[in-house]
C-alpha cells in the first residue's frame, strides 16, 4: 500500500514539474517575440537618413504614397518582427513645435505596428505606438 502511495506522488510531482517547465517555456516564447517586437521599432528609430529612403515609406527621400513593411532579419535567430508603417498625416511647415524650435519643420506621423513571432511556436506579440519623423 506504501508502494502505491509513494507512486501515486511521485507521478502527480512528475506532472506538476512538466506543467510548469510549459509554462516557463511558453513565457519565454512570449518575452523572445515581445522583444523581437520592440527591436524593430529600435531598428526603425536608429535608421539613418540613407537607409530611410529605402525603405519607401511617404516622407522620407525617394518614397512613394504607400505604406510597406520593414523586415528586421538576423539569421542566427530564432525570431523574427514585422513592422508595419501607415501614414497618419504630414503636418504643414510649423505646425508642431519640437524643443521649442519649429519653423520649416514638417512632421510625418506613422501609426507603426510591430509584430515578433517566435519560429515554431505559436508565440507573437503586436506591439503599437506613434513615430513621427521630423523633416526640414
């Protein structure tokens, strides 16, 4: 009867141990995908003036009209994001005033939407916020 007991516990701990290793391993798919997310808006707000204009978005050099999406890849990862720019609007010379200074600047706000995934798994993350990029 002990025998039986003790085997009756030990398969319950064994459960309860590979439930919560999910668990932790399902977190960790959320926080690798959140943070594939994050980094392409880093990606988008480091871009410099030259790489910009490649990407084809409205307001920056060469663009067209339409909105496309950024692609942030590392080979080595296993995660990958999305990011995703549509134009709110393009303000009029002087309308908004950054650090005080704000004659001639044009402003071109985005509604960007980031989306990590995590290869394999079913773990994403959308991530959304306002750029606004500041011309002269």
């Amino acid at each position: 009867m002990l025998l039986v007991i003790i085997t009756l516990l030990s398969i319950t701990a064994m459960r309860s141990a590979n439930l919560d290793t999910k668990i932790a391993i399902n977190h960790q798919h959320k926080q690798l995908a959140f943070q594939a997310a994050e980094n392409a808006f880093a990606k988008l707000t480091t871009l410099p003036a030259s790489q910009m204009s490649q990407l084809n978005i409205p307001g920056t050099v060469g663009a067209t009209t339409r909105t496309t999406d950024f692609v942030p890849t590392d080979p080595n990862a296993h995660n990958s994001a999305d990011l995703d720019l549509q134009l709110i609007e393009i303000s009029s010379p002087g309308q908004y005033k950054f650090s005080g200074f704000g004659l001639n600047i044009v402003t071109v706000i985005y509604q960007a939407d980031a989306m990590g995934e995590v290869d394999g798994t079913n773990a994403t993350a959308h991530n959304r916020m306002g750029v606004a990029l500041i011309r002269e």
